[in-house]
C-alpha cells in the first residue's frame, strides 16, 4: 500500500472491529473495501470505492464493490445518495444533513442540516411515517 494510502484507510483490526459491531461478516474484500471508505467522512461512488480498493493492492470486482456497498447501506454503515438515476454516491457520515452536488465537477459535499429550514412537509399516505428527509442542493460555476 502506498504512503499516501496509509494515511487515508483504517488498519485491518480497526477494519474489522467495525464490521463485528454491525453485525457484518468480515470477509477480506469487505474489510478492504470498509477500510477505505470508513477513513474519514466521505463521499464516494462504487467506481471510486474499487479504484481506490484496487490501488491499495486489494483484488475486488466491480460486483463484490456493489454487493458490499449495498449490505454496508442495508446496515446503516452509509447514506446512499442519488444525485440522478446514473450517479450514487455512498455517504459514510450518517448523521443527518443535506448537500451541495456540483453539477460541472461531480463533487458532492455536505450541508449542516440546521442550515436548512423545512416548515412543512406533506400529508402522508395513510399507513405510512417518514423515514427522512433528503435534500440536494444541485449548483453548477458561475460562468457570469
């Protein structure tokens, strides 16, 4: 693994300790994977998460990429964020919050969530309760 990928992944143990404690099986493509995407806060896409998995000597495909992602989203370990129907990114900050998707950079960073103010929201379909509130802010440059 590269210097500069040291400083950006979790060690194996700490890997693994955060599996055990969502109830996931540590396999070591999942430990590859959590180490780098549980580093910092963090928004990445799949092809990000294998690119990176991948430079840091892992052996993952693209599907064990997206099966991981997907579990490690069905454990509450990330947000999936859909920014549009071809683009998903894996928040690993779970507190709640909105964003920002910059448009021209493809660059999604985070909004305190207590800068934004809902006053109301709809009436719900009868038998149902709201499971949160995703907002993203979509900005392109200033081209003016």
């Amino acid at each position: 693994m590269s210097d500069s990928l040291k400083n950006q992944t979790l060690t194996k143990d700490e890997g693994i300790a955060l599996l055990k404690a969502h109830d996931v099986t540590p396999t070591q493509q999942r430990v590859d994977i959590a180490r780098i995407l549980f580093a910092r806060s963090q928004h990445m896409s799949a092809e990000q998460v294998m690119l990176a998995a991948n430079r840091a000597g892992a052996d993952v495909s693209k599907a064990t990429v997206y099966n991981t992602l997907g579990l490690f989203a069905g454990k509450g370990m990330v947000r999936q964020v859909i920014v549009d129907s071809a683009k998903v990114f894996y928040d690993s900050n779970t507190s709640p919050h909105f964003h920002f998707y910059n448009v021209d950079t493809g660059k999604l960073t985070d909004v305190d969530e207590r800068q934004v103010n809902i006053t109301r929201l709809p009436t719900l379909p009868d038998g149902t309760v709201t499971d949160g509130v995703d907002v993203i802010i979509r900005v392109r440059q200033d081209k003016s």
